[in-house]
C-alpha cells in the first residue's frame, strides 16, 4: 500500500486561485488537508498513487489553465512523498 503526500506552493498566485484549483482537485482524488500544508491520502494501491501523482503534476505543469490565474504564476515548490 502507498500513501501520497502532497506539499505545494507556486509564485504570483494572487488570491490563491490556483491553490483553491488544486485544494478541490486533491479533495476530489480523496487527499486530505492537514492543516500543515501538507495533503494526504489514505493508504492505497500502487495504481492509484501513480494516477494521482500524475493528475497533480500535469495540474502544476500549466497553471495558466486555471480561469483568472495570474499570467506569471509559476510553481514555487513541490515536495511528494
């Protein structure tokens, strides 16, 4: 079993509305916010953990693609365990 553990943060995302994007997207995929910046899955499958670290890279590779992100925004960090 595997867990996914997700710590992001991105440059110019003013009013974090690509950090709000990606809370309901991790919320969806069943991560949970810790509250310590830091989101968490529960234990599961090795496929599962592959597609969802695939949808939270494909999601801070292009962050233009959020409706009303600024132009600038880039990616800070991302930190996966």
């Amino acid at each position: 079993m595997w867990r996914v553990i997700v710590r992001i943060s991105f440059f110019h995302d003013y009013g974090s509305r690509l950090r709000n994007h990606l809370a309901t997207m991790f919320a969806a995929m069943g991560l949970q916010n810790t509250h310590t910046g830091t989101w968490e899955s529960a234990a599961i499958g090795l496929a599962q953990a592959a597609t969802q670290m695939t949808n939270v890279l494909q999601a801070a590779a292009n962050p233009q693609a959020v409706p009303g992100v600024d132009p600038k925004a880039a990616l800070n960090h991302l930190w996966v365990s």
